[in-house]
C-alpha cells in the first residue's frame, strides 16, 4: 500500500511544476489586479518604484510605513501600490515591468524566481510563522481526524505558502497524502473565509489574518506553522534584480523604513492593528477591481482581529539563509520548483545593519 502511495505522489508531483507554470501566467496575464493609482510626493527621489503587498498582517511593516510616511522620508516615491489576495497572485505581478518591489510569502517569491525565472532579489525578512490550520472542533480533535470520511478541507492552490503547510502536515503526521488531497477544495483566502461561515469546510489551511477570522466563525486553531516547521520563515521584502544594480540606495531606504516600520509595529501593536484596519477595509471597499477582492471586502477585518493574529508572528527583518535553504528544498522536495539552488542566489543581505 505504502508503495502504491509512493508512485501516485510522484505521479502527481512530476505534473506540478508544469501547473504553476501555467497558473502562473495565467495570474499574471488574466487575473492581476489593475493599479490602484499612482501616489506621487513631493519629494524627489532617484527613481520611482512600483510596490505591490499582501492584503494581510503578514504586510504590517508596509501598511504602517506607508501611513506614516516613512517610505517618502527615505527619498522613495511610489508610482504604484497594489494590494493582492494572494502571494502567488503578488509574485506574478513582479514579473511585470512597474512593479519592482513587494511584500511578499516566501514560498511564492522561490516559485517566481525558479520556475517563472522573475530576476528578484530578497533583501529582508518581514516576519516569521503566520500560517495555520483552524477545524471545527466538534469533527476534528486530532490531525489523525482530517483522514475521518466526509472531512472537507480548504486550502489555497498549488504553489501558495499554506499548500506547502498543508503538505508538510502531511509528512509530519503520515497522513495519507491521496486521501487528503482528494478532499482540499482550492480557494482564496477570503472565500476560504466565507465557506466557513456558511458551514461548507471542516478545516482550513489559512494565512494570518485569516485564519484567525475564522475562529469568529467557531473552528478552532489546531497548530500553527510554528508547530510543524520551527523559524518558519513566513513573508519577505524582495526587489528586482535591476533595482539593486542601478540605484542600491533605493533598496537601503527599502529596507531602512521597514526596520522602522518592523520596530514600530513590536512597540505598538494596538496602534498598528487599527492603522492596518483603516487601510484595509478602504481597499477592500474600493479600490479592488475584481471578484475575489470584491468577496474579502464583504468580510470586515477589525483591529481586535488583526491584534490578536498580530501575535501569532514573529514580526522581524532578520533572515536566515538556512532557512531559506530547508524552504527551496522542501518546495523541490515536493516538485513545485524543478531544480533546487542555492539561497544565496536569491538572497542580498547586504542592507540589514
């Protein structure tokens, strides 16, 4: 039995390179968000950059020094600024030519980088952890309960940081991986949110905020990211290569005012809990232009609910390199990236004091 396991998970995982090949361009060329708008300053910078984050906590350093205005006091003027439901939806958008930084999961930035061949460099964390697995608490008690017959389970698709979760659920606790896989229905986030809410899912495998959300729908938080991958490395500051190379006092002011926003964000969470509210709930509201932000602005993010998934992560700028490596490895390990590579390819450390 355990042999036939084998054989079909490495029929299935020599297709899965080809799919987020292919469901990367399709994000990229059918579903990326249109610009929400240029934001010019009076200041008067060496370049303006395009930036791109994630419509979650795991984005806090940017939402907070974008409030406060420290990316201007640093000389940048942005000429774009997007928000994405997604991180695999975010990393193709780096492959676009006005975008040149975002705030992104690690897991999609290795993607973007190995398989779609996107020249980006990471240049500081942001936090770690942030993912975690919620149930209902009445079917699931135990990992071992997600085999139980008739389980539904959520998770986002092929490729995205809580999949890769899901999967190393999988071996941690050797479930059996055909078993749970025939069962995932593959959703954004905030649709992850209301299948919840309307009884639909027995468990989900969510980013922070949202699976925090969803315990105000009664499931539970079983384990987290921290449970399952210790120093988990969850979301990171990456550019383009070419950012770097013709104007690296960009980068440095990158990097600067998220070492500040990053401080901030420890000393006052409450504060930077509403400061992220306030922004998200006007993108969720407005300046979305397709359906699957349309479906998480009917969803309200409250400051009690941002501060308490606040402190699920590990807000920090430190990186560490072998830790980046366990991921490319363990993303190889599953067949999302053909060939695994060096951490120090994708890695420019050089502007962290």
């Amino acid at each position: 039995m355990r042999a036939e396991r084998k054989l079909e998970r490495m029929e299935i995982r020599k297709r899965i390179p080809v799919l987020l090949v292919v469901t990367f361009f399709l994000s990229l060329f059918g579903l990326s968000p249109n610009s929400q708008g240029k934001e010019k300053t009076r200041h008067t910078p060496t370049k303006e950059i395009g930036m791109a984050v994630e419509f979650m906590d795991h984005a806090a350093c940017a939402y907070v020094a974008r409030d406060k205005g420290w990316f201007v006091e640093e000389g940048l003027t942005l000429s774009a600024y997007e928000s994405y439901v997604t991180g695999m939806a975010l990393a193709a958008a780096l492959a676009r030519g006005d975008i040149q930084v975002a705030y992104v999961c690690l897991v999609p930035a290795i993607n973007a980088y190995a398989n779609a061949k996107v020249p980006l460099k990471i240049i500081a964390g942001t936090h770690r952890y942030g993912y975690g697995l919620v149930v209902n608490p009445r079917k699931i008690k135990l990992i071992r309960d997600l085999e139980k017959p008739g389980i539904r389970i959520g998770s986002v698709r092929e490729g995205g940081a809580v999949d890769v979760l899901l999967h190393r659920v999988i071996d941690m606790y050797d479930l059996d991986e055909g078993m749970i896989l025939r069962r995932v229905k593959q959703m954004n986030p905030p649709k992850q949110i209301l299948a919840i809410k309307m009884g639909q899912l027995d468990a989900a495998f969510l980013p922070e905020q949202w699976a925090t959300m969803a315990e105000d729908f009664g499931l539970t938080m079983l384990l987290t990211g921290k449970d399952v991958w210790p120093e988990m490395q969850g979301s990171v500051l990456a550019v383009k290569e070419e950012l770097i190379r013709d104007d690296p006092e960009i980068a440095r002011g990158l990097v600067k005012a998220t070492q500040k926003a990053t401080d901030w964000v420890n000393e006052r969470p409450i504060e930077a809990a509403t400061i992220m509210a306030r922004q998200m709930s006007v993108t969720g509201e407005q300046l979305f232009p397709f359906k699957a932000a349309k479906v998480a602005a009917r969803l309200e993010i409250t400051p009690q609910v941002l501060l308490r998934s606040m402190a699920r992560l590990d807000y920090t700028t430190r990186i560490s390199p072998s830790t980046v490596q366990q991921a490319i490895d363990y993303i190889h390990h599953l067949g999302y990236i053909k060939k695994a590579f060096r951490a120090e390819d994708i890695l420019d450390l050089r502007f962290l004091r």
